[in-house]
C-alpha cells in the first residue's frame, strides 16, 4: 500500500501508464478507489513477507490496486 488511490488519473509524460495497459473493469483495480489505505498500512505494517512484496513486484495488477500509475520492477520494499 505505497500510495492512496485518487479518482482522478493524471497519465505521465515518461513512463507508460499501466493503468491504461490494464482491463479498468477488474474487480481489483475497482476494490482499490474504495479502500481506506492509511488505515491498512498502520494495521499491516508488520505483517509484510518477503513471498508478498515478491508478488507485488511480479503482478502489474497488484501494482495498479495499491496506487501505482507505472510498472514498477523493483522491489517496493525490505521484506
């Protein structure tokens, strides 16, 4: 959970926007402009696995549902 989601979507000028690249009907990506992320981040922080920040980095839809306007192939953070 890296950013919060906002309704409106500003597409960058340099990288490709994944949002653009994605199916905007995916309940996922739906889900994601509904969820209180502040509040997730505090509740969760320790509970974050190596296995789930390798997942966050390998899925564009992942990415996408936490807030991400580009495909990120770095890791988001130390397990």
């Amino acid at each position: 959970m890296l950013t919060s989601s906002s309704s409106s979507h500003q597409t960058n000028l340099f990288e490709t926007d994944l949002l653009l690249q994605l199916d905007p009907n995916d309940p996922l990506l739906k889900l994601s402009t509904v969820i209180p992320w502040h509040h997730f981040e505090e509740v969760f922080a320790i509970h974050y696995k190596e296995a789930v920040v390798l997942q966050w980095k390998r899925n564009p839809y992942y990415q996408a549902f936490c807030g991400l306007k580009a495909f990120q192939q770095k890791l988001p953070c130390h397990s």
